[in-house]
C-alpha cells in the first residue's frame, strides 16, 4: 500500500482493473463487460437493448461518429450510390437531440399528428447531449445525467420555449419540491493540489466561510495566502479614473487572467487558484473576457468597480435525475406511441420504462432511426422547384447506405458537419457553418458505495482547480415520481465529474480543436485511471477507498460539446446580422437548418427555439403558413 493520501498508487491499490460496471466499446464493439460482475446487480433492461444502462465510454462513443469525420475527409464526395428504400416522409429529420425533437413536436402542433416524420441520428440513443445514466445496484435504480442538467439560461425563455415545456406538463415553478435535503451542513469546497500549492488538502467552504478563514485553513505559502485573502475581500477599483462604460470597455478587451496579473496586481503563483474554474459557458481564466467575470458575479475582483447597469434574466430552473434527458422522453412519450406507456409529464417521466424497439415502427407516423448516420442530403432537382419529393437523404445504418426522400428536411445536427453533407449549398454559407468549434466536454458519472468520506469532509461538491476533473460534485439529492437518491451517507450516490481539456494559452477555438482531439485519442482505461487516482487523493483523509468503493463508471465524451458562443477576445465585433451562425443558418430549398449552433448559445432554450424557426421555414418553403 502506499501513502493514505492517495498520490503514488499502484493500478491494483487504485482498484485499476476490478470488475465493476463498464463496458468499453471500441469501433461499437463491446470489449469487456463487468456488468454482472457488479455485487447484487440485477439491470432490469440489459444494456443490449436499454442503452440507458450502459455503462463506460458514453456520450459520443467510439463507433458512433466515424461516418461523419470520413464524410469531413471526402469519403463521400461527389454522387453518392445508395439503396432505395422508397420510403418518403413529410419531413426527415436529422439529429434526434432536444432541437430535433422539438421539431417533430413543433411540426405536429402546426399540421396535425398524422404527417409522416422520420428522425435520424448516429447513436443508439435519442436526446443527442440529453442523455440518461442508468446504474442498478442492489435492485435499486440509480439515476444520471450524461449531459445536459437542467432548465437553466442567463436569457429568459421565449414563449414557443415555455409552451413546449408547459405542454408536456412542466411546472417550471415547482421544482422546490423536489429537491431533498440530504446534504444539508455540507458545503462546497476546493481541492489545494501539493504541485501547485504548498499541499494536498480538500478545504470545505468555499464561498461559505470568511475568506480569510477558508484561505488559512488551505496550504499555502505566506505570500501566496494574504495575495487571494486581499483579492477576495478588499473593495479597490483596479481601473481608476474611467467611467463605468469606459470601464467595461476596457475589462471586454482583457482576459480574466490579464486583469489578475494587471491591475489587479496578483502574484503568478496565486493563478493556479484560478486555472480550472469555468466561470462562464466553460471559458477559462486565459480566454474569458475579464468583463464576463464581472458580469458571473463568482469571480473576485470587481467589488470596488462601478459597472454599467446590466438587466436580470427572468430565472428558469427544473432539474430531473436524469437531466434534460427528461425533456427528451416526455418528448418521444408524445410522438412515438408504443416506447412508454403512454404521455408522461414532469414526475411519472422519471422511471417510465422505455421500448426501443418502439422507436422506428412503420406503423406510426412519426419514427425515430437510431445508429443512423446521414452523410447526404441533397435536392432532387432545382432547389427552388416545389415537387412532393424534393430532396434525398442518405444515411449508413449497419455499414449498408440508404436512401429515403422528403418533402422537407431539417438539420437538427450541428452546424460544423452541415458543409460536408450538404455539399450544394452556397460556399458562404458553408464558411459560415464552419466558423464555430464546440466546447469539448467530459461528464463522468461514478456510482460509489457510500458517500461518508464526504460527510467527514465537510462537502458536498468539490473545486479540483487543476485536476483531471475539475469539479466533482455528490449527484442533485432528490426524491420525484416514486424515485429517490440517496439520503443518508451509507447509501450508494453517484458522484458527478466534469472535465474540458484544453491548452492553455491558445485563442479559444484552437484550445476547443486540441481538447477535442485529446479527448478522442483518450481510452476509458486512462479515464478510470485518473478517476481512481484523484477520487484517492481528494477523499482518501475521509476514509475512501478508490478499489473498495467504485461500482460503477460511465464516462460520457462530448467531443462537439456545448455550442460555440461569441465573445469580445477573440470574435470581430460585428452586428448580429453579420455573425456567421445568422449566416449559416438560412434555409436552403426545403433544407431548413435548427440545433442549437444555430443559435450561438448552449441552452436548451435554443435548441427549442431555433427549432421553431426551422419548422416555420419549413412551412413558409411549402405555402403551408
Ligand atoms: C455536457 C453538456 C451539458 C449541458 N448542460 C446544459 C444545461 O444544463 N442546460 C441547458 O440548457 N443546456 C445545456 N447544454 C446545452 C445543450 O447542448 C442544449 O441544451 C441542447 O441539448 C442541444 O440540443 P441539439 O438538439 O441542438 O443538439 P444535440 O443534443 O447535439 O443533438 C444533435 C444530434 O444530432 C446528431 N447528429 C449529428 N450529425 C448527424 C448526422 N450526420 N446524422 C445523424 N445524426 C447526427 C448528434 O449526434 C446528436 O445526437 C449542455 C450541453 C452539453 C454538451
């Protein structure tokens, strides 16, 4: 055994290696299955047939997405052979995500529920980043969120928004009812790593406790302590002698990490501190814009700073178990009759039952395609000639290309794969398509045996500034629809872990491509090594043990995470009529482009609302208004 503290771990002393449940795909092979391996684990759905319940590399997983990188690569260029189907709908969807979904929906509130719709997407799963994590342990059904969380923009929610939510019977107002509270005394807290500060110690209370306080119970050099205590509690203007729009100015053309070493005179050493915080939409101290620091209200520095006036969004918040992922079933509760029982609203959507098997029934109007890649959507003809079959699409499924036609077609996918399989559209168009690069994103979801490490720790979400994972939080406690996470500190949770890779340094969309490519080059075996090692290291004085403890890893890889947003380092400052997500998002013939890259903003408001412009482009595109 090595040092309590966890760093020096052997794989075996780390659990590296024990049966637990995972399953590593590679090329959509399943290489290992632990599953059954997993002390009284009994799935009720096996992941076979329930991708819910599968475990390990998850998200955008290996197998899933190789059509789309060869079709970036040319590997479909020029006319494209395919099996006819002949099979036609009134509107093929592309990208079964939150937006795609609410397409189908949107366009049945506009003509009815019998007009024929055929949603395509590349993975086994709907939702797209709304994904659900099912562990079963002990004939208990653990719930997780892959990707996206909850109800929640710095924007008020449009009308169409609020109506889609409400129509599946969410009450955005009553969420408080369902949040337990099991962690009450808990606080967040920050992990002090020995290669950046002056030792590994998790100090609880951040934010709680008096700065002064909190930052002398963390190792750190004398120096370094009264640097972070002074930023954190003194009220200084750092930039005198400029009005409050001057000021602004000003913070909107300097990073975070410029103003901390600048005028807010911070020594180096202090930047660690700082380093992994993502304060706003994942920016990170060298690329968010000092004045979007101020503007998050988390980010010291801006006490003593008058500022211009800023208007308050009109808060939304809901958060399921699973997430948004919640949004997506109630949605296919409604078009696809047969996966649930029937409709579901915002309680009974949480342990409902899914039939895949459901999804793509020739019997039903709408129909869900999954492992389904488009690498071609293309018109019949003239792009403006109105005939019923007026575009083809094409799609691989088992390695097999197939072809089916539309009337309409909407692009629910994302904007950067659009160009290479819409290759008739206008080159400026496609530039414009291709000016964006998504946040790369890890959401790591690990099913421990119980979290009374945290409670002798004193936490209940953990700041890891310059770990692998750079929050680690104990799972939303909540009790809704007859389902109930943990309550107390014997029972199994499942830790939430989020990580973005990046470098440091870089412009910020270069940052995203290198994150995206160290994240594709990463294997689950290197995740759940560094999972195990940091969980050791920042829990093991509570008393965990990282080979006794974990049960369960899922590993969810957004690659093309959050939607690229503008900001004021990097992008031109330009009217909005010129940003090149307005730009890319025309419609093209009977080619209408929704997702929410369409709409510069990683929400699932967007999602909806940039649906509801495809489906009125849609309309306008066959005289159907
Ligand atoms: C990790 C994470 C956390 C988030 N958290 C939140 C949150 O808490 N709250 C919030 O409001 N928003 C959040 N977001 C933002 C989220 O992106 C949006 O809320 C929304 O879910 C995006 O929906 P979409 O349908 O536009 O895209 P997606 O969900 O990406 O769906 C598009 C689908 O199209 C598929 N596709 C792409 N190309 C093809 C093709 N050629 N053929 C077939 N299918 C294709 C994709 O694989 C995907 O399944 C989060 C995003 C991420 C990544």
């Amino acid at each position: 055994m090595a040092d309590a503290d966890g760093a020096g771990w052997s794989d075996r002393a780390l659990g590296l290696g024990r049966p637990i449940a995972r399953r590593d795909f590679l090329g959509g092979v399943a290489l290992a299955a632990g599953a059954s391996a997993l002390p009284g684990a009994a799935f009720a759905q096996s992941g076979a047939d329930y991708p819910p319940a599968k475990t390990g590399l998850r998200g955008q997983y290996p197998g899933s997405f190789e059509m789309a990188h060869a079709a970036r690569d040319g590997g479909f260029d020029g006319p494209i052979s395919a099996e006819d189907s002949g099979e036609h709908h009134d509107l093929v969807i592309v990208g079964a995500g939150i937006s795609g979904l609410s397409a189908a929906w949107l366009q049945a509130q506009a003509l009815g529920m019998g007009r024929k719709v055929l949603i395509l997407d590349n993975h086994d799963d709907f939702g797209g980043h709304a994904k659900r994590n099912e562990f079963q342990h002990q004939g208990r059904t653990i719930l997780a969120y892959g990707g996206t969380m909850s109800i929640e923009t710095p924007f008020p929610y449009s009308f169409t928004s609020k109506k889609l939510l409400a129509d599946l019977g969410v009450d955005l107002t009553s969420y408080d009812r369902y949040e337990t509270k099991a962690y009450a005394g808990l606080a967040p807290g920050t992990f002090f790593d020995r290669e950046h500060f002056a030792g590994d110690r998790v100090v609880a209370g951040t934010g709680r406790k008096p700065w002064q306080q909190f930052f002398a119970e963390a190792p750190l050099s004398a120096a370094v302590r009264a640097d972070l205590t002074r930023l954190h509690t003194e009220q200084v203007d750092y930039l005198p002698g400029l009005t409050p729009e001057a000021r602004a100015d000003a913070l909107k053309r300097m990073s975070y990490q410029n103003f901390l070493l600048g005028p807010a005179r911070m020594l180096p050493a202090s930047l660690p501190f700082f380093v992994g915080q993502g304060y706003r939409n994942n920016k990170r101290v060298d690329t968010l814009p000092a004045w979007e620091a101020a503007l998050s209200r988390r980010a010291p520095g801006f006490a003593g700073m008058a500022l211009p006036g800023q208007i308050q969004a009109d808060a939304q918040h809901f958060h399921w178990p699973d997430g948004n992922a919640a949004v997506a079933r109630m949605l296919v509760s409604r078009l696809v009759p047969g996966v649930f029982a029937g409709p579901l609203d915002q309680e009974s959507v949480v342990l409902a039952p899914a039939r895949y098997a459901a999804l793509d029934n020739p019997a039903n109007a709408v129909r869900i395609r999954l492992n389904a890649m488009v690498v071609r959507v293309e018109h019949l003809g003239p792009v403006t000639r109105s005939t019923e079959k007026a575009v083809r699409v094409v799609y691989v499924k088992d390695g097999k290309r197939i072809s089916v036609t539309a009337a309409n077609v909407i692009m629910a996918c994302f904007n950067n794969i659009i160009p290479y399989i819409v290759p008739s559209l206008p080159a400026p168009q496609k530039a414009a398509l291709l000016y964006a690069s998504k946040v790369p994103m890890l959401y790591t979801n690990v099913l421990i045996r119980n979290w009374q490490a945290w409670a002798k720790l004193g936490v209940r979400a953990i700041h890891a500034p310059n770990g692998y994972h750079t929050t680690v939080a104990l799972d939303t406690p909540m009790a809704i629809g007859g389902y109930a996470s943990a309550a107390t500190p014997d029972e199994p949770v499942v830790l939430h872990m989020v990580r973005n890779p990046n470098k440091p340094g870089l412009p910020r969309k270069e940052q995203n491509r290198i994150g995206r490519a160290e994240m594709l080059a990463t294997d689950f075996t290197t995740i759940e090594r560094e999972i195990r090692g940091q969980l050791q290291r920042m829990l093991g004085p509570g008393g965990f043990d990282a080979a006794r403890d974990i049960l369960a890893i899922t590993a969810n890889r957004w690659p093309h995470g959050y939607s690229y947003t503008y900001d004021t380092l990097d992008d031109p400052d330009v009217p909005d009529e010129q940003r090149p997500h307005i730009l890319g998002r025309q419609s093209f013939g009977r080619i209408a482009i929704a997702n929410a890259d369409a709409g510069a903003a990683a929400f699932t408001n967007t999602a909806i609302d940039m649906a509801d412009r495809a489906v009125q482009e849609m309309l306008i595109s066959r005289g159907l208004t």
